[in-house]
C-alpha cells in the first residue's frame, strides 16, 4: 500500500467531524500510516473481552479505544477551534499552521 502524506501527529487535539462520537475531542495516541486511521483517546470506545495475562491484569470486558478513519477528524486550533492545516516555510523550517488565524499549531 502506498504511504500517505498527513498533516496529523501524534499528541494532536482533534475533533472528530463525522460518525457516531461526532463533536468529541482528545489527544491522538498513536497513528497508523498505511491504513491513515488513528487512535484518539475517549473516541470510537469499543468493548473488548480481556484474558488475564499477568497477575496485575484486570480480565472480562473492558472498554478500549478503536481506530477512527483519519478523514473523520480535523485538527482544534487553540484560539478558532477545529481548522484546517495550512504551511508557513521560515528560512529552513517548515511549520504547520492554523488555516483560519495563522497561529502555530
């Protein structure tokens, strides 16, 4: 599969535009870039039935996050809220911004 290019990474704050938690925001946790879904903390929660592995696991059904579609979510900016990404190149340094104010993001 080809690699896509994202303007997303890791430790984001990302609203979620479209499905069943549309309007939910939180953190992405981590981001799988050949199939562009991402896990975002509190977001697509799904039950999972659990064996205890160590002594110190917790076993039955517990409710973990599942991968959402990249597509499904945009960036928040702190001062105008969910925006697109735009790039700004200052000297030798490319930085992500916001679309809408210009700010860093």
């Amino acid at each position: 599969m080809v690699e896509m290019k994202l303007k997303l990474r890791k430790d984001d704050q990302v609203q979620v535009i479209a499905g069943k938690d549309k309007g939910k925001q939180g953190k992405i946790i981590r981001i799988d870039r050949d199939k562009g879904r991402a896990i975002v903390q509190g977001v697509n929660m799904v039950k999972k039935a659990m064996k205890k592995r160590k002594q110190t696991d917790r076993a039955g059904i517990i409710e973990i996050e599942a991968a959402i579609n990249l597509s499904n979510v945009m960036i928040v900016c702190r001062k105008c809220g969910p925006t697109r990404i735009g790039y700004k190149i200052e000297g030798d340094t490319k930085r992500r911004v916001c679309r809408k104010c210009g700010e860093a993001l």
